[in-house]
C-alpha cells in the first residue's frame, strides 16, 4: 500500500513536472498561446501555488505583449500623421531656396544695370562738360547739371545695392 501510494505520489510528480515544463518551454520558445489550464488537476496541495503563479506569469505576459502592440500601433499612426507634414516642409525648404536663388539672380542682373547705367551717366557727364565748354551757353548749362545730378544719383544707387548684397545675411 506504501509503495502504491508512493507510486501514485510520484505519478502526480512527474505529470505536475511534466506540465510545467511543458508551458515554460511553449513560452521560452515564444508561443504565449500555450494553455495554462489545461491538466489543472496535477496541481495538488501546494504545487496550487506554482499553478497560481504560472497562470499570473502567462497573464502578465499576455497583457505586456498588448501593451507593446497598442504602443506600436500609435507610434505607427503618430508617424503617418507626421510624414506628411514633414514632406510638406521639406518641399517648402526647397521652393524657398528656388525663390532666394531667383530673386539673388535678379538682385544681380539689377546691379549690372545699374552699374552700367553709372558708366553711361558718365561718359554723358563727361561729353556735357566738353559741350559746355564749347557752347558757353546759360540753357545748356542747366542740363549739364541735371546731367550731374542724375549721374550722382545712378552712383549712389549702385552703392546702396552693393551695400545690400554684401551685408549679412539676417538683417
């Protein structure tokens, strides 16, 4: 009777032993479907508490591994929603960049008209002076002056432009 008893003892040993392997190996390898209840009853006495504790292991796990995915999930949408805007701005960067290099073109273009137009005023500057020298007349002088003032102005226009392009930027 001893030895059946002890027999059967070690029966609900091995198959207590067996389960429990049996779920810690399904989880170690990653399957958290792994059914806890099933063989309940080779739970006896105080292997209950090891029973107890393998169903709060898997439920932890279980509830760790949603967490994760309800976390990922937001992540991913939270990233969908911020890809657009970022790809909106890094179109605007580059259409500002085309405005900026357009508009230094024309900034350009403008300063050599300029600068020309001071080259112009005198040379015209310089052929007012001989006609004035020549013709000694009151009416012509006056334009000559008109002549001087507008070649003045062109020079100080070129100035201020040069001005404007060599200062820092920010300003």
């Amino acid at each position: 009777m001893i030895a059946r008893t002890t027999h059967r003892v070690c029966g609900c040993l091995r198959k207590t032993i067996d389960g429990v392997v049996r779920i810690l190996g399904e989880i170690a390898g990653g399957s958290l479907a792994v059914d806890v209840m099933a063989n309940e009853s080779y739970y006896i006495g105080d292997f209950k508490a090891l029973f107890a504790s393998l169903q709060s292991i898997h439920a932890n796990l279980m509830k760790v591994i949603r967490d994760i995915s309800q976390v990922a999930s937001q992540v991913d949408t939270s990233a969908g929603q911020v890809s657009p805007g970022a790809q909106a701005l890094s179109q605007g960067t580059i259409e500002q960049a085309a405005s900026i290099q357009e508009l230094l073109s024309n900034v350009t273009g403008i300063t050599s008209q300029l600068q020309s137009s001071t080259v112009r005023c005198g040379s015209a500057s310089e052929l007012v002076d001989k006609a004035t020298g020549y013709t000694a007349g009151k009416g012509f002088s006056v334009v000559a002056d008109e002549v001087r003032n507008l070649a003045a102005k062109s020079e100080d226009a070129v100035q201020s432009t040069n001005l404007l392009l060599t200062a820092p930027s920010g300003t």
